[in-house]
C-alpha cells in the first residue's frame, strides 16, 4: 500500500508544535505515511499481556487456520459485480454479485476453504455454492457448508474427493452491503454543486477482497480475472484492465450499462479494484503506446488539478522501465483521486486509488510541498507496478520487502520527474531518521518475520508499520549503494524476470542479487549477500559506530535510546552487523571499510591533531556514528569556520546523531546542543529539518518549564539571520524563492521566526490573515506559507478566527486547502474551542471519517489540546474501536500523536492505567504503540533528571 498511509505522524506534528504556534512541514505529511487503513470484523486477539504478535490459537481443524491449505490452486475468476447507489427498501446500500473461481486440485481432498467476509450468499438446494467438475470431470456432491466466521472461510466439505490434475468450478451468487466503511467493495460519499454525489469504490489490501467476492485471498494465489461491473447509465465504471466492452442492456426490468473488461494478468486478489462513478478524466499515450489516464472529480479535472500528476507519471514509467529493465506490464494506467479512501494511496495493478492530495494539484492554492508530496507517492505506486505487482511477495511476513523497496525507489522515480529537487538527499529525513527513533527502543521487531508467526487479519495490519516502511526502505538503500546502483539494478531485473506473474520470498532477491555480484569483477564482499542482509533484517535496531581517531579504533554496539533498557529479544547475531563504512577525512573521500567484529583497529582513521573523520559519509549506511571528544569538537569548529566542506545531509546527521546520542546518555546533552549553533550560517532545508526535530522534542520536553523560556530566546537568536535572508530574497515576502527545497527552507524560516518572536514575524502573518478575513474570495496568501500563517493567526487571535477558519474549511473545494486549514483549526489557543473541535471529530458531517484521527493528531500537538486529546480519546476508546473495528490501522497513530508530549511519572501512571483499563477491549494496531509509548516515556523521565539543569544553563549562558 501506498505512502501517506501509516504516518508516523510526529514528523509532520513536530514542526507545528515546534513553532508551538506554527506549522511547518505539509510535505512531510506524505511521507511517513498516515497509517490508517481499514477494519474488519476479524477476531482481535485480546491481549491483555502485550505480546506484540499475539501466537494464534492452535488447532487441527483446517478451518481453524488462517492459511489456505496447499491442496487447491485457482486459475481464473470470472466477476460480475452490480454497486447499487441509491439505497434499498431496508434504508441500506448494497451490490450483489455471481463470482466462479477455477481451480486446480493439486492434492487430493474432500475439502473446499475459499475465503468469504460478510457476504450473504445465496443456497442452492441447501449449500451456498454449487461446484462443478470441467473437461469431462464429475464433481463430487457437496455434503456441507458453513463460514467459519473467525478465519472468513466459506468452508465446503465434500462427498467425494477432488481429482489431483483436475479443474473444478466452483459458482456463487451473493449480496454485500456497499458500507461506508472504507474496506473491501465500499461507498464514498462527496459533496459536488451542492448535491450529493455516491461513488463505489475498493480497497482490498490486506484482507477485504473477500468481502468483495469469495475468493482464495493470500497474495500467492494469483489468478486471472474477468470482471464485469454493472452500474447505472451516465455512470464510468473502472477495473485492472481494459474496457472491452460497455453496452446499454435491461436487467431486471432496469435500463442499465455493463462494462466488461478484458482479462486481466495473473495478479494477486488485493491488488484488484473496481470503482464506479461520474468522474472524467484526462489522458495521454506513452511512446510504447500506454494508456495513461488521470481520473478524479469533474471540478476537480476541469481546474485541471490533474495536469500534474498526468505531466509525472509518464517520465516516471519510463524511468522504472529502465531501472527495472523491462517494460511496463499492463496496457495501460489508471490512476484515481478519491475523495474519501482510508490509506495514502493503493497500487491496484492498472487502477491505482489516491487521496486527492496524493494525486491533485492545483497551483493556485496547493504549496510546492503538495506537489512533492504527489510526485513521491505518484512514483511510490508505479514502483510496486512492477516490484509487488508483478513480482509480488508470497505472504505478508515479507512485507516489509514490497513497502521498503517501492519507498526506497520513489524517491528515484520522483528524482527523475523533479531532477531539480534533490529528492534524493530527503530520504534521510524521511525514511532513515523516522525508522532510527523506532528501531532505537526495545519494543522494535525485525524487519523480517517468520511466515507462521503472521496469521491473523490484525497481525497483518500490523506489518504495515514505519519499520517495514523506512527501515525496509533504509536498509535496501544501504544494500545498493555497497553493491553499486548498477549491479543492485541487474540483479533486481534478472530477479524480476524469473518470477513475473509469480511470488517470491526475500531471499530469491539475495540470490540474484548475489549472481549479479559474482558476474562483476571489480566487486569484493566480505561475505554473501545473504549473510551480510541477515544481520539487518532478522535482528531488530542498528548499531552505533564509535571511532577513537586517537587510536583508529573502531567499535559497533547496539543503540538505544534508553542504555538501561532490557533488550528481551535474542538475536542469533547479538546485536553485531556487517557495517559498510564510507567515510572522509577532513574534506577528502576515503576508501570504503567494513567493521565486521565488535571492535577492530583501522589505522587511516588515526588522524592527526588538525584532522577530522566524518563516518557515514552521504548518509549511506543505516547507523549512527559517535566519536572521541577531541574529533568531536574539531567537526564542530569544522561546521562553524566552514560547513560546506562538510556534505549537506552529513550536516543534518551530525546533528540528529548528536542529538540521539545524548538522550541516550552517550554523549554529553551540552555538546548535541552546541551543534545547532553553526546553524546562523546554515541556509539548506535539511540540516535546518533535522535540527527541528530534535529542538521539538526539546520544546515538547520543556514548554511546560522554566527552561522554554531561555530557550525560546537562544532560538530566536539563531533563527533571526535565516528569517532576514528570506526576507531579503523574498522582496519582503512577497514572493517565494525559485529553489525547490529553499521554499521548504523559507517556511521553517517563518514559522520558527513567529513562534519564538523575532520582530516583524507575528505581525506580518497576522495582517495576511486579516486582510483575507476582509475579502475571503481574494485569499493572497501564497500557498506556500498558508499553514504557518493559518495556524499563527489561529493561535493569536479567539473564536473569530476560528470561526472564519472553519467557514473556509467547509468551503474549501482543493483537499490540500482544506488540509491545511484542519490543521490550522488545533492551533487554537483556546481550550473550549478545542473541545468543540474534537466532538467535530465524532461527527462525520463535519469531519471526515478517514479524518478524524489525524485530527485528533493535531490537537494533541498544542500544549493546550495535548491533555484535552488525551481524554477524549480515553474517554471514546470504545467508541473508535467499535467505528473503526479491531483490525483498523489508525490506532496505531491516535496513540503515538496523544501520548507524545508525555514525559512525567505522573503521566506515566496514567498511561499505564489506560492500559489495564481498556485490556479488556484491546489496542488493536495500536499495541505496539502503546508499548512504545510506554517505554519513550520512561525514557525521558530518567533523561530529565540528570539533564533538565545542564541544559537550562547551556541556553541561559548562549541567550545571554
Ligand atoms: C469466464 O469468462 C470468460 C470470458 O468472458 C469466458 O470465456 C469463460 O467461458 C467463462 N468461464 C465460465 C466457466 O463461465
Ligand atoms: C445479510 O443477511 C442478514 C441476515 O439475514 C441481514 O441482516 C443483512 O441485512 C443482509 N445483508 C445484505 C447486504 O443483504
Ligand atoms: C504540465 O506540462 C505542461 C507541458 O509541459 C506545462 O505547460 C504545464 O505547466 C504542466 N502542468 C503542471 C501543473 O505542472
Ligand atoms: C556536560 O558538560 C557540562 C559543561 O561542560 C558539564 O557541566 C556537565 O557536568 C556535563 N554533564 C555530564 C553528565 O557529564
Ligand atoms: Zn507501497
């Protein structure tokens, strides 16, 4: 699934709580993805211990498992679907459908489980599905069928015993319910000229293509499908594959249209999609002849909110075929805006579903951080046209392979597109930094899991986490860059080429990765691919390096935030890797090493009295690096006298490794500090980014004591000069830098500026926002700065503001706009306003259901929301379990965003309680969270008190 659905969402909160009054970062709203997805009524396994995979109740019943067994094997369905839009005689909407699989018996059996959620199927002479033999075959009898609700089966036991070799049909006929549920086949509902207008829409991954239709529906079941929609005349309908035919006909006495497509490729059940809607598109062919078309509401394309995404996806297919050395597999490309869909986006094979801001763009009121945000998850979802679709895994354990790899090459694709961003260089902000403050507590996993150890529907939502995400994507950056992009390219093509229209594990990829290495001279690993892979993926965290350039003495140990932490988990590797090290020697690059033990001398990093070492040079490797005290400081005047020697994204890993390491008592809280200081001089988006992170959590930690205020002054003090530059270069702010990532930089600027004071800062925001008070048609505020100054004005001004803000909320026809305000609307400073707004969240005629969380979210990154967030949803616990259902991938979020702040014993006893409290219903995705919360929290009470008094006197004696 796509980015912009699991979001770790204290990336983007960081920024607005950092300007306790601002908010900076919209682009980085895509990129560690709101996590959210879907429900299903799948049993949760209560778990009132926390294990973080609870072990699944055993059983010899083969219904009672949650794998198909390996006896069947389908070949093709043929799908005739009919979405009815209007509801029926019982106030409900519905579809009804007639599905045949055929299937292949591979061993002899008398037993028949397809899956099938929440469908009522119709009985044939007293059994819901009628099976027939073909090519000559008799069928045996069916003696029996019932669902076993608990594993979603159709189970169907037999007279007889299937033939091995023989093809069977099996036919069914049902109605579903087309809820408003986000999962499965389901209804969307959206506002258009002040009518109410009912699409039918999907989401299959993980689990909901059986609510669709019964189907064998694990990711290694490919098949082909023929499907057919029916749908009302004046109505579009979508699949996978081509249209074929659509012809006007009566059913039923109805006048209706029929769409009939060609089949599809062999593919896996959650990548189908169907939609049926009034939505337009626009188009463009390909030079291979592709078809490539941009669908979305019809205001929506007619503001040509789709231009951008249709201008993108043609370099970035092309760049993927190149990349992946074969052609795009399909004929052609469907991508769709919907206005209500659960995750970020989803790459259904040849129909690929967005969030409008995920894939519209309109210049006039989108800032450039929409934009970024639309070519990466644009290129996100066309990478997995070919890893994951194509080539898919073969069970969810190796998710993290499909989500590491598509979020490690988007950044590629989008690279290509946008050759002028340094797409590149932002994956350390996004994806390396973002799994680092994860993957350094206990409760982290490995990226890699046993097939049996994920089973449930609830242990497969649980994959779709920050760690399969960015450490997947983190990790195989690693991989290429010590293989070299050309010989990771060669081995990825070949690989796919062996399994196309088939499933793979993990390792099929490690071997012909490695046949790629052994074909190039000039190559030499210390290990094989596969041994050196391991240690990153079958143990959890990442080691820190530590060199002594005193001795040349290089070391690795496991990092974590918490040094007294009781690490649980064994690795059969104790917490040792194979460390790929590029590194400099005060300006000059070096040869690559590898520390392959606990500790080794390496000599060329011995270094003189006026030389320094800069480890993991480009950011490339997946570890942070510490050093001795001397090498330490000589970095420091290096950044101070003159930072550009040192590389840009090595500037804000300096920064982020120091500030890591002090929370984790390594290095003194005082010297991470002091790494902010060359920052006067600092002008480039990624150091600044990563620097705000870390003086978040410092605001967050501190905005509550005496220490806030010394430190707001030493912030404004480094923050001035930047804020004067933009000034300068913006003619006063009023217009906006050409740069790509100096408009990110601007931003910050602002935002930082306003919320520790700078003068002219608050006032300048605050006349912007009066003067579109005065005429709401004419908003002049660039795109761009909207949400630092919404949420400025917000913060400053009572429930006039608010008020003004909520009006253009509700009016807002772009979903980026209407974003930007939501998020604007918590920064209220007035706490029943802030109540108000959180009962909206309840309310799905005020806020989106897929909203409601992130919402929350941003309400519990203001000081004054926080405890009013965290009681609210204590309050609803139940509530939001019930809407969202056990299986739901928010709660992993809403429990992240409301705890985040926490940092006393007293909020960690009440953390603690809401866990005995609410056993009993269960944190759904959100147990992990939960865990985390409570060890982050633990974490930073000790922290605090050996380090609260070092640090309000650093920045007393740097205010002064
Ligand atoms: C399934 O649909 C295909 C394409 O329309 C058709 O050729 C085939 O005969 C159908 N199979 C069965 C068993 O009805
Ligand atoms: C399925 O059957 C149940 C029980 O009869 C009924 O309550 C439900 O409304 C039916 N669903 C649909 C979509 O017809
Ligand atoms: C799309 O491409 C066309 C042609 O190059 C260009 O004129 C237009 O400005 C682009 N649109 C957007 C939104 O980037
Ligand atoms: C950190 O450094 C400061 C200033 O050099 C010093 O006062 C403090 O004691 C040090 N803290 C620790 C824990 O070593
Ligand atoms: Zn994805």
């Amino acid at each position: 699934m796509g980015k912009g659905y699991y979001i770790s969402k204290h990336l983007a909160t960081a920024a607005m709580v950092l300007a306790a009054i601002a908010l900076v970062t919209i682009i980085a709203l895509s990129v560690v993805y709101n996590r959210e997805k879907s429900k299903n009524a799948a049993k949760f396994s209560k778990a009132t211990t926390l294990p973080v995979f609870p072990t699944p109740k055993t059983s010899n019943e083969p219904w009672d498992k949650y794998r198909l067994p390996d006896t069947l094997s389908p070949q093709y369905y043929n799908v005739t679907l009919w979405p009815r839009l209007v509801k029926n005689a019982n106030g409900m909407y519905i579809f009804t459908g007639i599905s045949g699989v055929m299937f292949t018996c591979e061993k002899k059996t008398d037993l028949i489980l397809i899956h099938s959620n929440k469908l009522n199927l119709t009985v044939f002479k007293g059994h819901h599905a009628k099976l027939t033999g073909l090519s000559g075959v008799t069928a045996p009898a069916i003696k029996t069928t019932w669902f076993q609700s608990e594993t979603q089966y159709l189970v169907i036991q037999l007279e007889g015993k299937l033939k091995p070799g023989k093809d069977y049909w099996l036919y069914t006929e049902f109605t579903g319910e087309l809820a408003d549920d986000l999962e499965g086949f389901y209804r969307s509902e959206y506002m258009e000229n002040g009518e109410k207008k009912i699409i039918a829409i999907t989401q299959m991954q993980a689990t909901y293509a059986r609510k669709a239709f019964p189907c064998f529906d694990e990711p290694g079941m490919k098949a082909v499908f023929h499907i057919t929609l029916i749908h009302d005349r004046g109505t579009t309908a979508l699949s996978n594959s081509q249209e074929i035919k659509t012809e006007n006909v009566i059913i039923d006495g109805m006048a209706i249209t029929r769409t009939i497509f060609g089949p599809t490729k062999r593919m896996s059940t959650y990548l189908i999609a169907f939609v049926v809607s009034d939505f337009t598109y626009i188009d463009a062919k390909d030079k291979k002849g592709v078809l490539v078309r941009i669908w979305a509401r019809k205001k929506a394309i007619e503001d040509r909110q789709g231009d951008y995404a249709l201008n993108i996806t043609q370099p970035i297919l092309e760049f993927f075929e190149k990349y992946y050395n074969t052609s795009y597999p399909l004929s052609k490309s469907d991508q769709i805006a919907l206005p209500d869909f659960n995750s970020g986006a989803m790459e259904n094979w040849g129909l690929v579903a967005y969030r409008e801001t995920a894939l519209l763009y309109d210049p006039r009121t989108s800032a450039n951080g929409n934009k970024q945000r639309i070519v990466t998850v644009v290129s996100h979802e066309l990478a997995h046209m070919w890893f994951g679709n194509l080539v898919t895994v073969k069970w969810w354990n190796d998710l993290w392979l499909n989500e590491g790899f598509a979020s490690y090459v988007e950044y590629l694709g989008a690279d290509y597109a946008e050759p002028t961003w340094n797409m590149k260089d932002q994956t350390i902000l996004y994806d390396l930094q973002s799994a680092f403050a994860v993957d350094s507590l206990t409760s982290s996993h490995p990226l890699s899991r046993k097939e049996e150890e994920v089973n449930t529907p609830s242990e497969i939502s649980e994959m779709f986490n920050t760690i399969s995400y960015s450490k997947g994507a983190a990790v195989l950056k690693m991989l290429s860059e010590f293989l070299t992009e050309s010989v990771f390219a060669k081995g990825l093509s070949n690989y796919l080429k062996q399994f196309a229209f088939g499933s793979s594990v993990h390792s099929d990829l490690w071997e012909y990765l490695q046949k790629a290495v052994d074909q190039t001279p000039g190559i030499k690993l210390p290990y094989s691919v596969h041994e050196i892979m391991n240690r990153w993926i079958l143990q959890m965290g990442f080691p820190v390096v530590t060199i002594d350039t005193r001795t040349g003495n290089v070391s690795q140990k496991h990092f974590l935030l918490e040094p007294e932490a009781v690490v649980d988990r064994k690795s059969e590797f104790n917490y040792e890797w194979f460390v790929p090290i590029k590194w400099m020697k005060k300006g000059q690059v070096q040869d690559q090493l590898w520390l392959l033990q606990k500790s080794a001398i390496h000599k060329p990093m011995k270094v003189s009295k006026n030389e320094w070492v800069l480890a993991n040079l480009h950011v490339s490797g997946y570890f942070r690096v510490n050093y001795d005290l001397g090498n330490w400081e000589r970095l420091l005047s290096q950044l101070e006298s003159n930072h550009q020697v040192i590389p840009v994204v090595n500037r804000a890993q300096i920064l982020d490794d120091a500030f890591n390491l002090a929370r984790a008592s390594i290095i003194n809280i005082t010297l991470a500090l002091r790494t902010t200081k060359y920052l006067l001089h600092e002008r480039e988006y990624i150091p600044w980014e990563a620097a705000l992170r870390n003086l978040n959590y410092f605001f967050q930690l501190f905005d509550r004591s005496e220490v806030y205020g010394a430190m707001q002054a030493y912030l404004k003090k480094q923050v001035k000069p930047l804020f004067e530059y933009f000034g300068t270069i913006s003619s006063n702010w009023t217009t906006v830098p050409s740069g790509h990532t100096d408009q990110f930089t601007q931003i910050i600027a602002l935002s930082l500026a306003c919320s520790t004071g700078v003068e002219g800062c608050r006032e300048l925001t605050r006349s912007w926002f009066k003067k579109w008070m005065q005429n709401p048609p004419n908003n002049a505020i660039h795109p761009n700065l909207r949400s630092t100054v919404y949420c400025n004005a917000i913060a400053a001004g009572g429930a006039e503001e608010w008020n003004f803000g909520w009006q253009m909320f509700q009016k807002a026809t772009v979903a980026a706009e209407a974003v930007k305000l939501r998020s604007a609307l918590a920064c209220t400073k007035v706490p029943w306003l802030l109540n108000r707004y959180l009962e909206y969240t309840m309310n799905p005629e005020k806020i989106r259901k897929q909203d409601a969380t992130s919402t929350i979210g941003y309400i519990a990154s203001n000081i004054i929301g926080q405890p009013l967030a965290w009681d609210f949803v204590r309050a609803n616990w139940d509530y939001f379990f019930k809407l969202y259902g056990t299986g739901s991938f928010i709660f992993s979020g809403l429990i992240r965003d409301v705890t985040y702040r926490f940092c006393t014993p007293f909020e960690l006893s009440q953390l603690k309680r809401f866990q005995k409290d609410n056993a009993e219903t269960g944190f759904g995705s959100g147990t992990q969270a939960l865990q985390q919360a409570i060890e982050k929290t633990t974490a930073k009470i000790k922290w605090l008190e050996g380090n609260k008094e070092p640090v309000l006197q650093w920045f007393l004696s740097e205010s002064a």
